[in-house]
C-alpha cells in the first residue's frame, strides 16, 4: 500500500497533486489528477487542461487514497517511472 515511505516507489497516476512550490513561479498552486509521467515531467489534469510541470524545480503535495497530503521533493522523484518502481524490489 502506498505511503509516505514508499511514495517515490509507487505509481503516481490517478493521484491527486498540487504544485506546492516551484523556480517556475507560474506553476505555483496548480493541481489536479496525474495523468501521465515521463522522466523530468508530471502532467496534471485540472479539468480544463493538462499541464506539464518540471519536477526538477517543483515542490509537490500528494493526496494519497487514504486521504493523508504529502509533500514531496520533485527531484526525489526524477527518472522514469518504470525504472523507479523497479527500485522497490
């Protein structure tokens, strides 16, 4: 199940997210689902529009399925995904 230990080994599609902080200060308080993640990327679905946002310079908060918000560096989380959830094993 995933946790705020385990977050970065995980699959963060379906998760809700919101840009928390960011060098790009246009992307601040963004949020929406993850729809898509690439190795420098996370794509959010506000509703309206997809926004891709850099993790390299993001801050972003979480919104876990048991509903505890985490917040979470977005270089923590840079590579691809295939490659970062094999790391758990």
């Amino acid at each position: 199940m995933i946790n705020s230990t385990n977050i970065i080994y995980h699959e963060l599609i379906c998760l809700d997210a919101r840009v928390v902080d960011s060098k790009v200060r246009s992307l601040i308080g963004l949020s929406g689902k993850v729809v898509m993640e690439t190795r420098n990327m996370l794509y959010l679905d506000d509703g309206k529009k997809v926004r891709a946002i850099p993790k390299k310079v993001s801050l972003f908060e979480f919104i876990l399925p048991s509903g505890q918000a985490i917040k979470l560096l977005g270089a923590s989380i840079i590579g691809r995904p295939e490659n970062r959830l094999s790391k758990m094993r």
